[in-house]
C-alpha cells in the first residue's frame, strides 16, 4: 500500500492541469474495463505467465486514477463561500471500488454523476456494466446534503431491468439553496444466484438562486 501511495504523490505531481487528468482517467478506466472483458471472454491473454503482472499494472492504474480525481484538485479553503450556508465539505475518494472491480465476476464498470437542473432541482446520472447479459441489473439513487459535519441523506430513487449488460439512469432530486451536495449511488448485478454491489460518490455541488 505504501508503493501506491508513494505512486499516486508522483503522479499528482507530474499531471498539473485538470484535462491531463482527465484523460490518465479516462485511460486507466478503459484500460481495467477491456481487461475485465478479455478476461471474461477467456482470451488467451489471462492466460500467459504475464497476467498476474498485467492486473497488478492495471490496479495500480485504476487506483491511481480514482485517488486522483477524487482528491488531486480538493478545495483546501475553509471559508464559506459567497451563497453557501457552510463550508466547503471533503472531497470523497473512491479508492475501495478498485478492489472491487478486479474481484467481480460481472460487474466490471460503473460510476455516477451529478449536476444542476435549475436553481431547486439538480440531477443524478448513474451507469452499470456487465461483462455479459445478466438476470437483474440496477443502480440505487441516493442524493446526500452536507451539514457543515456530516453528509445525510435526503432522497433516493431506484432504477432496474433484466437481461441486460448494461443500466443506465437518471433522476432529479428538490434541493435547498445554500447546501453542498452530492449523490451516492449503488450499483448491482445479479447472476445465477450471484450478486455483486459497489458504491460510488460523484463530486459535491452548491445549490445556488
């Protein structure tokens, strides 16, 4: 963990500006989403000597990637901002779902979005991937507000369907002007009696008039 680590401090040195950051991202995502596929498929590259190092490789790349964009640009501030009725809260990382990625059998991508709709309402966008057509697909649709301390729930919403290799979903939610907030999504699959679920948070907003 301390060479993870030691790894992602390099990189946030060396990626300076936030669209160099968003392709090392988006790379490393579809580097460990084809892998997955490959490896799902049988290819004959999960089966070489070197495959162990190539998923190795590719965790590193995938932690890195989610460190960074979760915590490379935080807002260190701590001053209330002009509208807002709190500070600023953390910046959420999503390094657990790295792990749970490469352990999956099916579910092989999934991530969430957030964004404003008008000046009372912003929206969460949620997508889930299987490596193949699966029994139940779904995405659990949590919207949270930040009090100054902590982050509570104030809405959910919940989207599903069969038989599909993919989900994706939309849905707004009324916020109050003044607070931060962000969504919480948890993706799922089912399969033959196998069920796997990963949690994701997207960046936080401020609802502003």
């Amino acid at each position: 963990m301390s060479l993870l680590l030691f790894i992602c401090r390099k990189v946030s040195k060396i990626i300076s500006n936030r669209e160099e950051l968003d392709t090392f991202v988006l790379t490393s995502r579809v580097k460990i989403w084809m892998f997955l596929i490959i490896r799902k498929k049988g290819d004959v590259m999960s089966k070489v000597g070197s495959s162990k190092r190539m998923a190795s490789t590719l965790a590193v790349s995938v932690l890195l990637s989610l460190s960074l964009a979760g915590g490379a640009y935080a807002d260190s501030a701590t001053d209330i901002a002009p509208g807002a009725l709190t500070t600023p809260p953390p910046v959420e990382m999503n390094l657990n779902s790295s792990f749970n990625l490469l352990a999956n059998k099916y579910l092989i991508n999934y991530y969430s979005t957030i964004s404003k709709v008008n000046s009372t309402q912003v929206s969460l966008n949620g997508f889930t991937g299987a490596g193949q057509a699966v029994d139940t697909i779904g995405i659990n649709f949590v919207l949270q507000r930040w009090t100054g301390s902590a982050w509570i729930d104030t809405g959910s919403a919940y989207e599903n369907g069969s038989n599909k290799t993919s989900l994706s979903g939309i849905k707004n939610f009324s916020v109050q002007a003044g607070y931060y907030y962000r969504g919480k999504t948890i993706h799922w699959i089912n399969e033959n009696g196998t069920y796997e679920e990963a949690t994701y948070y997207t960046n936080s907003i401020l609802a502003e008039q």
